[in-house]
C-alpha cells in the first residue's frame, strides 16, 4: 500500500497509524475528502510565512544565564547564534522598516521582541527557529525588578515534522519513536551549549519540549538533558537516554 502524504492533516491526526506502523488511509481520505482538499506535498520547513510552521510548541535548548545582565546577554547571544550557525535575523509577520525586518543580532534587539532564522541541523537539513530571551521581573510599589535572564533556542515542532515525518505528534504520542530525528537535534544542542558556555559560563541549560524555565530538581532525567557546571568549572551533561 502507497501512503499517503499527510501535509493537509494537522499535526495530531498526523500521527495516526496502524498496528503496523503505516498511516491510517481511511482517516487521511476521510479528512480531505471532508474539506475538498488533495494530498499537497509537505510545506516548505523554512517558509515563515506557512503558519503550519509555527504550530505544535517548540523543541528547545534552554539556557539559564543568571541574574539580568545586557552585555552577558549580548556575548551569550551572539556566541550561540555563531555555534548554532544561524542564517540572517528577521521579524515574524514584521512590516516596519528594513533594519526591523532583518535587525542585528544583539541584547537590545533581543529585548525588544524574539529573533528568528533558519538553522543548518546536521544530519536533518535547513528549519526555521526562534531566539529569544526570558527575563524575569516582578513589579511592586512602582518598582520593577528584575530576576534571571534565559537564553532560548526554540524550534518549532511544525516546521520540524515538516522536515521530517517522524516528528508527528511529539510529544502527546508518546509511543512513536522519536530517536532518529532527535538525536541529532541533541547533539547539535550540546555543541552549542558548549560553545555558548566557553564565553559565558551559564547556571545550567535544559533540553526539551518546551523546558524554558526548567529548574534541575524539575527535570525528567533521561528525557531531557541537562547541563550544569561543575565545582571545577566544567560543564557536566546529563544526556538524553529515553527516546
């Protein structure tokens, strides 16, 4: 049996099999048939102007710098945009001027709104993803004050399962394997939170879906991993053991 292509499904019902593992056909014919629609091949996984893309949350490195600080944040920044080799910056759904469409990768450009791109992931191929930062702050008798500083590498999971099939419905389905397209997402993870950490040394860094604020007595060990230094000053990681 021909399997169907499943780009016009949404990303749960992408995810339906068989006891054999193949795509569940009456389901996908039932579906378009419904909404007058053919099997269009999968979008493009670096369009950001396919909102498919940006659906379904984000597979993230998420990295815990420290006590708010905008030149640590700007040396962090640019560290891991080097080490991720990400493509030029741009502005989601943007329509100001061109140094806002496509603006410098700094702290203050971080500040003012989320950065995205298009990453190079070794042994998968080109996706969008976003950059971002998470400063903690609370407000109180007129007085702002601010917490930690979190550095985001996010992919989003659409354009991911976009790029590779195998993505499905991560995490809801939780008996689909998912090594062969997160391994190397991992790997490429770790070598940019090495990088990152050489320049400027983190409190720790979680992987995962959707892991931005992740403590490390909150973390799944072997689902996701964890990097933290050591008393030496090394950075130990706890890795990835359940796919």
């Amino acid at each position: 049996m021909t399997s169907k292509n499943l780009g016009c499904l949404p990303r749960w019902a992408r995810s339906c099999r068989d006891p054999l593992g193949h795509a569940d056909e009456p389901a996908v014919d039932a579906f378009c048939q419904d909404r007058g629609v053919g099997k269009p091949p999968m979008a493009d996984p670096t369009d950001p102007s396919h909102d498919d893309n940006w659906n379904g949350g984000y597979y993230e490195l998420a990295i815990k710098l420290g006590a708010h600080d905008d030149e640590r944040l700007d040396a962090a920044l640019n560290s891991l945009w080097e080490a991720a080799g990400l493509q030029q910056a741009f502005r989601r759904g943007s329509t100001g001027p061109a140094s806002e469409l496509t603006p410098v990768v700094s702290a203050e450009s971080l500040l003012a709104g989320s950065l995205h791109s298009v990453a190079s992931i070794p042994g998968m191929g080109l996706t969008l993803c976003s950059v971002l930062v998470v400063r903690e702050e609370t407000y109180e008798a007129g007085v702002t004050r601010y917490g930690q500083d979190w550095l985001d590498l996010c992919l989003p999971l659409g354009a991911l399962d976009n790029l590779d099939h195998r993505v499905g419905a991560h995490p809801f389905d939780e008996t689909a394997p998912s090594r062969a397209w997160r391994e190397p997402i991992e790997r490429w993870f770790e070598g940019v939170a090495r990088s990152v950490f050489e320049i400027v040394p983190f409190v720790h860094a979680v992987t995962g879906f959707e892991v931005s604020g992740m403590e490390p007595s909150e973390v799944k060990f072997g689902w996701c991993a964890l990097f933290r230094p050591t008393e030496a000053g090394a950075l130990a990681i706890e890795p990835v053991t359940n796919w």
